[in-house]
C-alpha cells in the first residue's frame, strides 16, 4: 500500500518541481532522522536537486548515521544506521560481545506539490520501510513559508502516531487499516501495515531563519510518545515540544543542538554538497587548438546540408592526374592532401588515439579512441577542432566514429563552416551546431579504411589505494581493510585484451571475524568470511576480453578467466543498442565455477551455468536509467532484478536495486531478499587532467546468497552507454570547450 501511494505520488512529483514559490528562499537543514525537516519530524520541503548530506545525531539512547540524497526535485532518499545504546546486539557473548544493538533503514519522501503563492507544499513519505521496522512511520505533511518563517503541519502513521490524537482517517475505507505490524527482527519485508493503525498523531512545528546569517531556530510538537519503543524501550518524556538550533558554519557544514523530550540533548553534525554542480577543478590538459581553425574554405568545398547541395572539386593530387596523367609521387605519410602523421600526432595531443582514416575530396572519415573527455560532447568538440586545424581547407565535413573498446559506436559529421560559426561570437552558437551536425550508425567498415594503422600492442598500469568496508556485521560494526591495488590490462588488437588486478593487504582488521554463514542455498557468496580472511593480498580477477561488431546497433562480447574474486568462467553477451535509442536489449550466459577463498589460481567444486535477458531505458525527461535483468542466478534460482539510477551533471552517478527469485525468504534467511544502492565518482573530479575513469562504491545491508549474479567486467551496456544520443544531448553545452 506504502509503496503503490509513493509511486502514484511520483508523477506528481516529476511536474511540482517547475511549480515551486519560494518568496524567502532559507538553508535546508535535516532532522534527526537525516531527512530535511525540523527535529525529529519531517517537512514538505526538499533540498536542492541533487544535494547530498552525510552525517550523524545523537539523542540518548539513540545515534544515528545517515546519507541523504536529493534524488530528483521530488524524491528525497535516506540511508541510516543506529545504534541503541542501551540493548546488546545479542543476549549471547560470544556472537556480538558487548557490542550495542544496530538497526539500518531506508526512507523516501516523496514531493505531491510545490508551494505557491497561496498553497502550502505538500508531501507524503516513510520511514524505515525496507528496514527491520524498528522506527516505521508514514506521514502526510504540508509547510506554508511567510518570510523567515516556515510552519509545517502533518499527521503520522506508526512510530510517528503514538499520541494516537485521533482515529485513523483511513479506516472510513475498510476497518482493515485498524490493524498495524510491529517489529521485524528479519529486516527486509515488504508488507501491508502502512498507514495502518487504529489511530494516528498530529504534528507540526515553525523554522525561524534569525537574522544572524546561516542560524536557524526551529520548535516542534512531536507525535512519538515514546511509550511503545521497538526492543521494549519506555522512555520517560517531560514534555511533547522539542526546541533547537541549526548553524550553517560553511556552505559544507551544518551543526545543529536540541533539547528534546524535556529532559534530553540532542546534537546533530552533516556534511553536504551537490551532485549538480561541476567540478571547477583547474586542468593541465593542453587548451583547444586555437581558431579560427584555418583559412576559409576553398570555393564548392563540401558545406553542411542545404537545398542546393555544394559542389565536390577535386584535391590538388586529383587535379594533377586529370591535367597530366600521371599521379604525383606522395610521401608514405600522406593520404591525398592529409599529413596522416601530424594529424595523429595532434589528436594524441588532445588525448584521442587515431585508430583509421578514410577519405573523399571534401570529407575525412576518422575513426578514432576518446580516451580523455568523460563529456562525450567536449571529446566531440576537440576532435573537430583539432582535425581541421591541421586538415587542408579543402576538407569541409569530418565524420568522426567512435570506436569504444574495439567497437565501433556512432559517425557524427561536423562541417567546418558551421563549427567556425558557432566559435565565433555574434555568427552562431553550440545550439545551431547541434542542428547543422550529423548523427548516424557507425560505417562498420574501419578494415576497408584508406589508412589503418598499424596495430602493436599497448600495455597500461594504474597503481591506486583501495578500501574494503563491511558494516552492521555482529562481531564489530565496522570491519575495513586498506590496500593498494595493481591493475593492468594488455590490448593486444582491436578488440581483444587481457586485463588482470592484484591487491596487497596494507592493514585490515578482518580478523575479528568469526560468524560463518547459515544459509540454506549454495554458498555462492555468503562465505564473505572465508574470502575476506583468507584473500587479503589476492588476485580479484584475471581474463581476457573481445568486442565486436555484428551488425548496425548489435555489438558481441566474448571474455573468459577469472573473472572476480569468488568466480572464474567463461562467457559471452550480446546487445542491441542503435545509437540513437534510448532503449537496449541484450543477453548473456557464463559458464562459472567457484574459487577457493585465497583467490589465486585454485577452484573449488561448485559449477553453474547462469545467465540473464536484459532490458534497459533512459527516461531522458526524469534523467533516470531503468534497468531490468532476468533469468538465472549464482545459486541456480531464477527471477528477476530491477534497478533505477541516476547519473547528475557532475558526472557522479547514484543507484539502487532490488532482487527477487524464486527463493522464500525463510529459505534466504535475514533481510528477505537482495538488494543495494550503489555510486559511482568520475576520477576527473579529483585529477588535474582530464580522465574518463569512474571510481565504484557499492552497499549492500546483508550478504546472502539468493539473487547473486555473476561480476561481467565491462559489460557491452557499459562500454557502449557513454556514446549516445541522450548524453550528447545532456553535454552539448560544453562542445566548444
């Protein structure tokens, strides 16, 4: 039911963001809880698209840790640990020691409308709803701004209706919203207790921004009597009315102090930033060839589209041969009119490999390797640039296709007038060059180019620091291990690598761990334990890797080794993804069987033949990547895995999934079934130059083994996503840079 009202609520949402009025616009701090509101209630307010808070508050007996992300402009997202600090984790000893209970929970608030000039801005949302229940609550809440303040007023359902003011409004519907569930020590379930109840609470509160910049002042009725805490807890309350205080130190940092319950003080810190803006980090990339880019175009050079289309003269070589016949002698690093060696030598400048040219009169097709620029619109830009800075004038058109790992990807054609346009202030812009440049499939014929060059292998290292993490385990909350990580790969043609990675241990404390798993299924990855312990310094994967073209939009994937730290096989993927579809489907299927846990070269005895179908979309208005995978699994289950992520204007990219097979949850045990939210940092963000890496941080409550796929290392959906016509849109701004 919870989940169906949010869903329903996001469509809403997706057009309330335009309709937003903010007269006194005021800091947006959180609660206690890590999401945007007052003390421990919510508000109907949300951040700024893309804001992200990391943190933590503590209110006796509670502390809680929480990372908070603006998903969209209408759906706010918490992750959060607490700790009780005054139960164990466990009555026994020697499982958890003397450690105190942890809980973790996710939350969604979920925009309805916007404030106007006379409506309040309403939101509805929940609390702890795929976690163990321990603080599950759903509410309705509305906020109404009149100059520095702010007045909200809402109505709780669960941990947030203990009050119990009145009867719940729902049961006008069916008296089965009477009835609520409590506590889930299993963690994970979706059930159908929200916004159940026999009778819920009222709250609300007032925001004051003081005219002491960044203070804000905030008094509040909470709805929680704290009577009925989950693990039998009764707190003694002196008063329902919670004051307190939140200072903005700096533009990153919040602090904030309470006084809650009459009797308790709270206090709160929160790191925050925005996914949305771009980082202003100064580069030491060479600039762009300078323009104008050379002389003007010879007359009936070739010009972009128009009714009377241009006329083809011949280059100088071509000429020759038709007034005398007999063609000029041409040094071997010439093709007609182009240096082929100096045009490769300034491509390499701008970090773009020359992989093949061919030619016409009046048209250079380059097939090249943009190995610099994350912003495919940026590389786009350069390339063209930087080709007709050295190019004859002769050449008006360049098609330039992208070749990502061996295959080819897109053609965009770029006419040299309208690219001199758009550098030249006041004669055109980026938004007419989009128009003027030419989108289409890749030729597929790099084989049959003119120039190839020569293929010699290349070999290339990175030497970076690694952190592995586990959290909420029963032997310690936080287990960690730091080491340096060793990665190469080999490409050895077009195409075909082989790439492998070592870690060495530098310090750890996994071993402290001693709790083995219990599960029912195949243990194809809940033997954490085992790999964790005995694979400090280890090979996480060795194999090799071929890419192809089959035909327009379908691209094949052959790889074999071992392929991850608990897997080794061999495989093969297929996708069909034309360039200007933002839609893909494919499928895979691998052969796996399981290492042993050092992850060397040894196999245990487990063998599976898994596999899955593929579905992808980009809901290019609502910038969302929806993913669905089904089929087989690690443990032999079938189902299906959903996804959802993001990727905002800075390049970071924020996810979640959601796994469900044909495993009960009692056979999966604790936490029901699979699931995790994901990120993932663009390197360029922190480097000085330019560079197309990403650096991956995954999350997931639990490790068990139902729901399990198999590691793909870089799958066709990755190695084709950056060159599409959804991201080129997105990056077009920046062509010119």
């Amino acid at each position: 039911m919870r989940l169906a009202l949010l869903a329903g609520a996001a469509a809403v949402g997706t057009s309330a963001a335009a309709e937003d009025w903010e007269p006194f616009p005021t800091t947006k701090f959180v609660n206690d809880f890590g999401g945007v509101g007052l003390i421990q209630t919510p508000t109907a307010r949300f951040a700024e698209d893309g804001q992200l808070y990391f943190g933590g508050s503590r209110v006796y007996p509670y502390e809680r840790y929480f990372v908070t992300v603006q998903g969209t402009p209408w759906l706010e997202a918490t992750l959060r640990y607490s700790s009780v600090d005054n139960r164990l984790y466990s009555a026994v000893p020697d499982f958890s020691g003397d450690q105190s209970y942890k809980d973790r929970g996710l939350d969604a608030k979920v925009k309805l409308f916007g404030e106007g000039r006379l409506r309040p801005a309403l939101a509805i949302g929940a609390r702890d709803f795929l976690g163990t229940g321990l603080f599950s609550s759903e509410y309705i809440v509305i906020s109404k701004s009149a100059g520095p303040f702010d007045t909200s007023f809402g109505m709780g359902w669960g941990n947030m209706g203990t009050r119990g003011h009145i009867r719940n409004p729902l049961r006008l519907l069916s008296e089965s919203f009477a009835d609520r569930g409590g506590f889930t020590a299993g963690g994970g379930t979706l059930n159908n207790s929200y916004f159940k109840g026999r009778r819920v609470s009222l709250f609300g509160g007032i925001s004051y921004e003081t005219p002491l910049p960044g203070l804000t002042a905030k008094v509040e009725y909470d709805p929680n009597d704290y009577q009925t805490e989950a693990l039998n807890n009764v707190f003694k309350v002196d008063s329902p009315i919670n004051v307190g205080l939140d200072y903005r130190v700096r533009s990153w940092l919040h602090v904030g102090a309470s006084f809650e319950r009459g009797n308790k003080i709270g206090l709160k810190l929160a790191l925050t930033t925005n996914f949305n803006r771009r980082s202003k980090a100064p580069k030491i990339d060479p600039p762009a060839p300078p323009w104008p880019l050379a002389d003007s175009p010879k007359p009936g050079a070739a010009e972009a589209p128009a009714d009377v289309p241009a006329a083809i003269v011949p280059d100088a070589a071509a000429a020759q041969t038709a007034a005398t016949g007999m063609a000029p002698a041409a040094p071997a690093n010439m093709l007609g009119e182009v240096d082929v060696d100096q045009l490769t030598m300034a491509l390499g400048k701008q970090g773009i490999g020359l992989i093949a040219l061919d030619h016409s009169p009046s048209r250079l097709t380059l097939y090249v390797a943009q190995a610099r620029f994350r912003n495919v619109a940026t590389g786009l830009g350069r390339i063209g640039r930087t080709a007709f800075s050295v190019i004859p004038p002769s050449y008006g058109a360049v098609t330039i296709v992208f070749v990502e790992s061996g295959v080819e990807t897109m053609a965009v054609t770029v006419y040299r007038s309208e690219l001199e346009k758009a550098l030249t202030p006041g004669m055109g812009s980026s938004d007419q060059l989009f128009v003027r440049t030419e989108f289409d499939e890749p030729p597929l014929a790099l084989s049959a180019a003119d120039y190839v060059r020569e293929t010699k292998p290349g070999f290339y290292y990175a030497i970076r620091p690694g952190l592995r993490t586990t959290l909420g385990r029963p032997e310690q909350f936080l287990l960690y291990q730091f080491l340096m990580r060793f990665n190469a790969i080999a490409e050895l043609s077009r195409g075909l690598s082989a790439s492998g990675s070592l870690a060495v241990n530098v310090i750890d404390n996994f071993d402290k761990l001693r709790v083995i798993s219990d599960s029912q299924l195949p243990h194809v990855r809940s033997d954490i334990k085992e790999y964790l312990a005995e694979g400090k310094t280890s090979m996480p994967y060795l194999q090799a890797d071929y890419n192809f073209n089959i035909a327009d939009g379908l691209y094949g994937h052959v790889y074999g080794g071992f392929l991850e730290e608990m897997f080794a096989g061999v495989g093969a993927e297929m996708l069909y993804r034309p360039f200007d579809a933002n839609w893909a489907v494919g499928w895979d299927l691998t052969y796996a069987r399981q290492r042993d846990y050092d992850q060397w070269f040894s196999l245990r005895d487990y063998k599976v033949l898994t596999g899955h179908v593929t579905g992808f979309y980009h809901f290019e208005r609502l910038e969302v990547d929806g993913l669905v995978k089904a089929g087989r699994y690690l443990a032999k289950d079938w189902g299906a895995t959903v996804q959802l992520s993001r990727t905002f204007k800075s390049g970071i990219r924020v996810g979640g999934f959601a796994t469900f097979t044909d495993v009960s949850s009692r056979e999966f045990g604790e936490g029901r079934f699979d699931k995790g939210l994901f990120i993932t940092v663009p390197l360029d963000i922190f480097y000085v130059r330019n560079v197309r890496g990403g650096l991956g941080i995954g999350w997931k409550p639990l490790i068990r083994d139902g729901g399990q796929m198999l590691v793909i290392r870089r799958p066709l959906l990755d190695t084709t996503g950056s060159m599409t016509m959804f991201n080129m849109r997105r990056d077009w701004r920046d062509v010119l840079e």
